[in-house]
C-alpha cells in the first residue's frame, strides 16, 4: 500500500473534516472513498459531461477568446 500526503489549506481541512464528520467517518475514509468513487467511474460520463459544459457554453467561450 502505497500513502500520500497531501496539503489542504485551513478552510479545506475544515470542510473536509465537516463532511466526514456529517457522514460519521473519518476525514481520511472520506478521501479514500472520494478517490475510490472518481477512480472507478467510467471515463465515458466525464467525457459527456465535458462534451455538454462546452457545448452549452461555446457562445461564451467564443466571446471570451
């Protein structure tokens, strides 16, 4: 098993340690979790959802370029 250390400023530390706290574990099983569900998702609803943001927003992307 391989660990890693991560860096989270003040206000990070504290939103996670609310929400584990909201899920009753500890702010390290809400990481993992959190690492698990992105890793495991398939790429493919990422791509949509990326296919739609830009899509949906192109006329702006447009005008901001």
């Amino acid at each position: 098993m391989t660990t890693f250390n991560i860096n989270l400023r003040d206000e990070r530390l504290k939103k996670l340690q609310d929400l584990a706290e909201h899920f009753r574990v500890a702010p390290e099983g809400l990481v993992r979790a959190s690492l698990e569900e992105l890793i495991n998702r398939p790429l493919d609803d990422f791509q949509k959802i990326v296919e739609r943001v830009l899509s949906k927003n192109a006329e702006l992307y447009q005008r901001l370029a």
